[in-house]
C-alpha cells in the first residue's frame, strides 16, 4: 500500500462529483482526500485525489473512472513531476502573553493571521501537504481548537516534460 | 428520418419519436402518476408496441430478455418512485450480464424534486453503482440529446444499462423537436480498434503453445463475434470452453466446443482451463464461479485476454497479454495472423486435444435414474430432444438447479439461444425474460426451464403472456424446495433445511396457469413428460408444464452423486497428477 494523487477532469454537470465518490467507495478504495474546483474551461472541473492503495488497486481505480461517462481525464500526478500544494486554516488558543511569540512563530514558518480574537489567532497556511503537517505541529502546543485543510491539489510540472496532460491509461 | 427538424410537440410525444428514431420497435412498462402525459402519447400514436407487464421488475427482466434475443437495446418504462424501485434489480441484472438497456422513469415534478413529494425518489441515485450513466431531465430541450445519448451510452463499449428519469412536466413541456444526429459525450470513447502488435502477440503465443484453450463468455454475443470465434476456432484447431454466459455463441456440438467450465461446469472443462498451457479468454471475465479458488486456477497457463472493457483485463487474474477492443475485429484479426504464424510451423497439440476428447469420453455429465421418482435432469434431456428439430428455439432460465442443469444438459447451436441471469443470479428472471424474447422474435419457440422458487417470484408475468399474446412455454422443475439452498444445506450446514421447503403442491401450477388463461399441465412421473411437453409446445397459447421432480436431485459435475459438488474443483490437481 501506498499513497498515489489522481488528477481527474471532469465534466462540470449535475452528480459528476457523486459519480467519482461512488464509485470509490463501492469498489472499496479509501479517498484520503479529495479536493474539486474549476479550471481553465467553465465546463470541466479538476478533482484532486489522494488514495491509500497498491499498484493493482490504482490499476483499476484509474480504469473504472475512465468508464464513467462524465470524466475526461484520469492522470496519476507522481510526486517527482507534480506540484502539489494543500491550504489549511488552523484556530490556535493563545493567552495574550503568549501572542507576539506565536504571530513570530507563525510568521518564520510561512503562514499568514486571517483573524485575530480575544484568545485566539486563526492562521492561513499554503503549502505542500508535508509544510502543513509541520505547521501543525508547530503550533500543537499552544491548542489548536479547530483545523480545516482543502486536502491537496495538484497540476504536472512543466519542467518535467511531456504533455502536461498525458493520460495515464490508455483507452 | 420522417421528421422535419424543429417539430412543435410535447416532451411525452418527443420520447416516443426518439424511441421511433432509435429503431425501436417494442417496450416494456406500467403506467403510473409521474409517467401519466408518456403513456398518454401513446394513446395518441407511435410505432413502438408497448407491452404491459404486472410488476416493473417483470417489465425490466423482459427487457433484458428483448435485448438478448434481438441484440438490440431492451426499452423499460415505469413510474417515479416505487416504479422505479422495482426496476433496480433488472437494472442490476443487466448490470452484471452486460445487456443493453434503456429504463426511462417518470419523475415528479421539478419544482417538487427534494421535497419528499408522492412517489418521489432519487432514482438516478439510487441506480447510480449499477448503471453505465444517467440522466435527470428537468428542461425538455434536453430532452431528444439525452435520449440520443441513453441509447449510444447502452450499445456502445461494453454494454449496459442506463436510466433516464423524465420530471413531469418536461413530459408536459412543448418545444421545438430535433432529433441530433450526434452524441456530445467528450468523455465516452469506448475503444473501436485493436493494437496490431497485441495481436500478433497473441498470434506467437497460440503457435508456442501445446495446451491452448479458448476461454470464451457472454461479451462474444454480445460483440456478434460468434462468427469469428468459430472460423478462429476452426483454423486454428483451438480447442474451447464456453461460459454459462456465453452458451450458444459457439455450437455446442461442435466437437471443439467442452462446454461450461465452473462450479457446475464439467469436469473435462475444468481439466482443460486447469492443465492449459495458454488461457485465451474472449469476453469472459474470471468471474469466482467459474475459477473457483483463483490461485488455483489454471496455474500453469499464460493468459491473453480479449474484452471490449480495459477494466476487465488484469481484474482478476493478470494478463500476459491484454487485448482491449472490439471482439469482432480482434477475433477476426487473430484468425489472420494466427494463419500468418503458423505457415512458420506451430508447436504440436495433438496429444491435448486427444487428452481432452479422453477426459470427455470418460467424465460426461450423468446422473442415476431411481424408480419411482422423476430426475429434473431426464425433464431437460426431454425438453433438449423435443427441441431438436426446431430452428428457431430460445431458451431462458430462472436462477439455481434447474438453470444448472439447463447449461448442462441442453444443446445450443445458435447464439442468443440461451437467455439466462448469470452474475446477479436473479431468481424469477425467467418468466419475464422469456416474454421479452418472444416479443423480439414472435417465431420462435420460446421456452422457460423455471424452478418452483424462481416461478413463484413473477408468475404474474403470466397474464402479460396471455394477454399480449406471447405464448412461451414455462416448465417448472418442481421439487417443492429452493432447491439449490437445499443443496448447500444438506452439503454444508448438516442437513438442516431451515427456510427451504416450498411444498410441490401449493400453489397447484397447472391450475394457477388456467386462471391467468393459459395451458396448464401437470407430469408426476416419466411416462406423462412427453406428451404433456409435445401438448404444451403446440397448444397455441402459453402453457406451464408442473413436472414434479425429485426433490433431493443435487446439482453434479461429474463427481458420483453424494460427494461435495466443490470438490470437483479440487479434483483436477490430483487426478491430472496422478
């Protein structure tokens, strides 16, 4: 087993989205994450999805979504040829004491304050999925009260050549 | 196509000019409140004969049975909520066998979807894992695209079901009709040709291998590649087995043909896929019933796989050679360089096929006669020879012993002669199947080999039978019990037949036939089989023939009655070894 980030494009109508959900969980593949959104064309959305699964499950996940009317484009993004980021909000408790420490903090690890309460600071955090786990951890002493992450989205790298959107399965 | 472009008409009307359009000629369904202005363009005219069924699951299965015995796309029409309901297990079916259908559902009202309205429910969702794709339609402009698309979705690649559910008042709507004479589906391209290295491939494979064995399933009916199959077949002198879904698509009494492999297949064609040195499956999807425990089937063959569905191909057991596309043409392809090949000399395979005629000579399918009790088997064997003479002869089944012994014992020399519900397994599939065969070839002798379990599940279908006037030929294997579960239960759970004894007397078959006016004939013992079966062939309605069998008959390969039937999957290894 091990994590693999599928790029899927697809066609922006009604239960396209449900479609792909349904149909990981009907063949038993776990979505780590999944994160949708549109793209260059109002019509095709982008679906970003990080699966847990070996190569023969990736095999078939690929091949099954291909049948589905409404998908395009089904691409493995590899991690050496693909840019991958994830945005994350993260609500920390903070005495006031503490406060200037933690903006410092924060500030050093590349997040930005989206608000400020009266014992609270909610960050905002862009980066790779790794950054953000070690901003968490950053922060875990302080409390985190609540965290919210879009899950990783992710395009392939120009600078890795080739067609940005070669299709990973033949069809 | 008739129609001037940009007709003013009615939502309703415009579904059945699309049907017109599509070429066809029959569908199935109940009308019902969500449906209403659809069956009302009916009443006011179309070409489509539409058949009234009792239940929306019987509409479904004679859709399915349509499309098997015609090849083309099977119509379903029913009503939003619990009409569309009763379709999902014909969905489901046709989902798991791959038959091309098209279930066109009432839906209520858009400004009413999402409420919980009267007899609404979210069928495209709850057909969303069993369907190829789905449509709701909630603006009637859409309505002739969505057609267009259902029907191309269904019939192309790997065939399937699709839905569309149709709101009401789209139904009411009045637009301007045109029929599109192209789909918009960017992201339906199911492949139409094959990689020629892949073939050739295959082609070296076949000339290198001493023990091929074609493995061919229901996707070669399905591609209309019986043809080809056989002229593969007979060029190259490969040897085949042919799947519960597949029957007919190669003659069964072609001397090459070794019948089903599986859990009730032989025990020669089990010994074949087993002791192979190549496994050529076409259209055949390694489907649990018929390897068995996988990692002991075929464990010394390569295999090259033939499917129309990339998904297919590596699912279940890996191929060394994958061949995705079309059947038709692939099988037609591999025959010619197969020929190519061969002028370059090819291994030797006389010793196999004479190994397989020896296993089939020494294993055919038997059973013991006892006195006083009618074996379900001999009933078969009587129905096979009644038919013999007949060009024109479909066989359905419902699910369980007696489709068993259908396989086994009836010979098929035409394909989508055999009509019968292989991946889901779905008891009273028969009945309604049947009447959908005879609607798509009302010269044929259409004939359901039924158990009492799967009859008592949609013999209701019956008066759709008399009424419609679609005489089949319904012959219940009678043995008073869910015979198959009775199997399992004197095999595996110590005899302890908890649930499973139906009774062979209630309800009393011949009469319950006389009051849905048809035929009904009662057989007791061997001497009356004949003549009640010759007597409800020719009784110019339809008829049911009760034939009371042996209620502890079990379902064997090969194996002497009173061992496990599983077995018979473990015997090659040693037999063979031995």
């Amino acid at each position: 087993m091990s994590a693999h980030t599928i790029s899927v494009r697809l066609e922006n109508k009604p239960g396209a989205l449900a479609r792909v959900s349904q149909l990981f969980s009907r063949r038993g593949y776990n979505i780590q994450s999944l994160a949708v959104g549109p793209t260059e064309h109002a019509d095709i959305s982008r679906l970003t999805l990080r699966v847990d699964c070996n190569e023969h499950s990736l095999e078939q996940i690929e091949k099954q979504m291909h049948k589905l009317v409404n998908v395009l484009r089904v691409t493995e993004l590899r991690p050496e040829e693909a840019v991958e980021r994830e945005l994350a909000l993260f609500t920390v408790s903070v005495s006031t004491d503490k406060r200037a420490e933690l903006v410092a903090l924060s500030q050093v690890a590349g997040a930005r304050v989206a608000d400020v309460g009266r014992d609270a600071i909610t960050f905002e955090f862009v980066g790779r999925p790794d950054e953000v786990e070690a901003f968490e951890e950053l922060v875990r002493p302080y409390g985190v009260r609540e965290l919210v992450r879009t899950g990783r989205v992710g395009l392939r790298r120009p600078s890795a050549g080739g067609r940005t959107t070669t299709p990973s399965v033949q069809v | 196509m008739g129609l001037t472009r940009g007709t003013r008409m009615l939502g309703s009307d415009a579904i059945l000019r699309s049907l017109e359009l599509e070429g066809v000629d029959v569908a199935f369904g109940i009308p019902g409140g969500a449906i209403l202005p659809t069956y009302d363009a009916i009443a006011r005219g179309t070409s489509v004969r539409h058949v009234l069924a009792r239940h929306e699951q019987g509409a479904g299965h004679m859709a399915e049975g349509y499309a098997r015995a015609s090849g083309k796309v099977g119509v379903a029409i029913a009503t939003s909520g619990p009409g569309a309901t009763n379709l999902v297990t014909p969905i489901a079916d046709a989902w798991m066998d791959s038959t091309p259908l098209v279930c066109i559902t009432g839906q209520v009202r858009s400004s009413l979807i999402g409420t919980d309205a009267f007899q609404e429910i979210d069928a495209t969702g709850i057909t969303m894992p069993i369907v190829k794709h789905s449509w709701l339609v909630q603006d009637v402009e859409e309505l002739p695209g969505v057609l267009r698309a259902a029907f191309h979705v269904a019939r192309t690649g790997r065939q399937g079901p699709v839905l569309v559910d149709v709101a009401k008042d789209v139904q009411e709507a009045e637009f301007d009709f045109a029929y599109p004479d192209d789909v918009d589906l960017p992201g339906w391209k199911p492949p139409h040709k094959v990689h020629a290295r892949q073939i050739r491939e295959a082609a070296l494979a076949i000339a290198a291998s001493e023990r091929p064995i074609i493995y061919a399933g229901g996707g070669v009916l399905n591609a209309d590649a019986c043809v080809e199959l056989r002229a593969l077949v007979d060029s190259a002198k490969l040897p085949a087995v042919v799947t519960l879904m597949g029957k007919g698509c190669l003659p069964d009494s072609h001397p090459l043909n070794y019948g089903a492999p599986g859990m009730h297949g032989s025990k020669f064609a089990n010994w074949a896929l087993n002791k192979a040195d190549l496994v050529i499956a076409v259209g055949s999807r390694f489907d649990d019933r018929v390897t068995g425990k996988l990692s002991a089937f075929a464990p010394g063959a390569k295999v090259i796989h033939f499917d129309i569905d990339a998904a297919e191909v590596g699912k279940i057991r890996h191929a060394e050679i994958p061949v995705v596309g079309p059947l038709k043409l692939a099988l037609a392809q591999l025959a010619e360089e197969v020929r190519a090949v061969a002028a370059d000399g090819s291994a030797t395979r006389d010793p196999w096929l004479r190994q397989l005629e020896d296993w089939r000579a020494r294993f055919p399918f038997r059973y013991a006669k006892a006195d006083g009790q009618l074996k379900p088997q001999t009933a078969v064997e009587a129905l096979r020879d009644l038919a013999g003479d007949r060009d024109d002869i479909i066989w359905t089944t419902g699910v369980g012993q007696h489709q068993m012994w259908a396989m086994q014992y009836l010979v098929c020399d035409r394909p989508r002669s055999f009509i019968t519900s292989g991946g889901l397994g779905t008891m009273g599939y028969g009945l309604p199947a049947a009447i959908g065969a005879k609607a798509a070839r009302p010269d044929a002798t259409v004939v359901c080999i039924d158990g009492d379990g799967c009859f008592q599940m949609t013999c209701q279908e019956l008066a759709t039978a008399a009424l419609e006037r679609l005489p089949i030929v319904a012959v219940v294997l009678n043995n008073g019990w869910l015979g198959m579960v009775r199997q399992w239960q004197e095999m595996f759970y110590d005899e302890r037949f908890a649930q499973t004894h139906l009774t062979h007397a209630v309800p009393d078959y011949a009469q319950l036939a006389e009051a849905y006016g048809c035929a009904g004939f009662t057989v007791e013992n061997e001497e009356q089989l004949e003549d009640a079966l010759s007597a409800a062939f020719n009784a110019g309605r339809s008829a049911v023939v009760d034939v009371r069998c042996d209620p502890e008959e079990k379902v064997f390969p090969m194996v002497p009655a009173g061992a496990a039937a599983i077995d018979v999957m473990e015997a090659p290894e040693e037999e063979v070894r031995a």
